[in-house]
C-alpha cells in the first residue's frame, strides 16, 4: 500500500518534467523563427541596396550628370539612392569631372 503513493509522485513529477522541457522547446522554435525572419529581412535589404546602387552606377554611365527621382522599388522594399552633387560644370549626357558617392537607404 505504500507503494501507491509513490507512484502518484512519481506521475506528478515525470509529467511537470516533460511540461518544462515541451515550454523549453516552444520558446526555443519561437526564438529561431524570430532570427530567421531577421536573417531573411536583413539579407533581403542588402540585396536591396546592391541592386540601388547598380541600377545608379548604370544611369551614371549613361549620363554623367543624372541626378535620381525619387525612391526605387525593388521586389516590394522601397530603396532611396542617394548621388553626391557634381561639384563641377556637368552638361547632359557628358560625364561628371569628378568621381561622385552614391549611397543607399532601405525601408520596408
């Protein structure tokens, strides 16, 4: 009869053992789920940024003295292109005397 007891404790025990390790879990999956959307964000911004300043260096080589718009849009992330101003005399479509810095902004 005094075995009944321990059984029941023994239950009670092993059952709140396995409900600490399943919330461990949970919380971990959660935890990756969170880095990995991260990661994806992260990666799809740089993505983002390299193709605004290839798209810039192209309209550069084709007219020197180009100046962007506005922002642009690549794959639904809205990349603003930033080009330093040509500091000297710049006519259409010939080449900017001197190098200019373009520069790149993410936003979802």
């Amino acid at each position: 009869m005094k075995n009944r007891g321990f059984v029941l404790t023994f239950a009670m025990v092993a059952a709140i053992l396995i409900a600490i390790v399943c919330m461990a879990l949970l919380a971990m999956a959660s935890n990756e789920a969170h880095r990995a959307r991260f990661h994806r964000l992260r990666s799809q911004a740089l993505y983002a940024s390299e193709a605004g300043v290839t798209w810039a260096q192209e309209q550069l080589r084709l007219n020197g003295c180009w100046s962007p718009a506005g922002p642009l849009a690549v794959n639904g992330v809205s990349v603003v292109v930033t080009v330093s101003a040509c500091p000297g005399v710049c006519t259409p479509p010939g080449p900017c005397p001197t190098p200019r810095e373009i520069s790149t902004r993410v936003a979802y």
